[in-house]
C-alpha cells in the first residue's frame, strides 16, 4: 500500500505459476506489460519464463504506476514468495522501470 492507504499494486500467482517459475525461472526471466491501455490508465505487467516448449507467464501485477520503486517492491514480492528464485538473465523490452 501507499503512504495514503491506496492500493499501488495487485500481484498474482497461482501454484502451478511457482511451480514453473521454480523450474524454469532461474536462467531467463521476461518481463512485459501493457501500457495504460485500459479506461483506468492502470498498467498490467507479466513475469515469464520459457520453458521446455513455450514461454508461460508466472506472475502477474496489476499497477497504478510504473514507477522503479512500485517494480522493485513488486519483485521483492515474487522473491519472498519464491525464494529459490535467483534468475541469472532477465529481458524486458525498452521500459526504464522493467530494466532497471
């Protein structure tokens, strides 16, 4: 949450979604989103891995902004649910927040 009690972020994952994540998750993840494409001007990012016949989405976070820090806690959210989750490479297309 915000300082103000507002909901910044809302992160999904299914058991099926760590799973993959834990077997697939720790060479290459990706990371895409849409870009305020909805009435609500609310951003929709996708953590994915490839596995060993497609690429499959793993977590997903439903955003208010797309500021670094909202990415960062976002991510950290990921790792604490998923702590074996040490990925060597990521790729994101060009975005200032997915990159950093």
């Amino acid at each position: 949450r915000k300082e103000d009690g507002t909901l910044d972020f809302l992160v999904t994952q299914t058991g099926f979604q760590k799973h993959l994540l834990r077997t697939y998750g720790n060479e290459l993840f990706l990371m895409d989103s849409t870009h305020k494409t909805n009435i609500w001007r609310h951003s929709l990012f996708v953590l994915a891995v490839h596995t060993n016949s497609d690429v499959q989405p793993v977590a997903t976070v439903y955003s208010c902004d797309e500021q670094l820090q909202t990415m960062e806690r976002f991510l950290a959210v990921i790792k604490s649910e998923n702590p074996t989750f040490q990925p060597r490479t990521a790729m994101t297309d060009f975005c200032g927040e997915e990159i950093r």
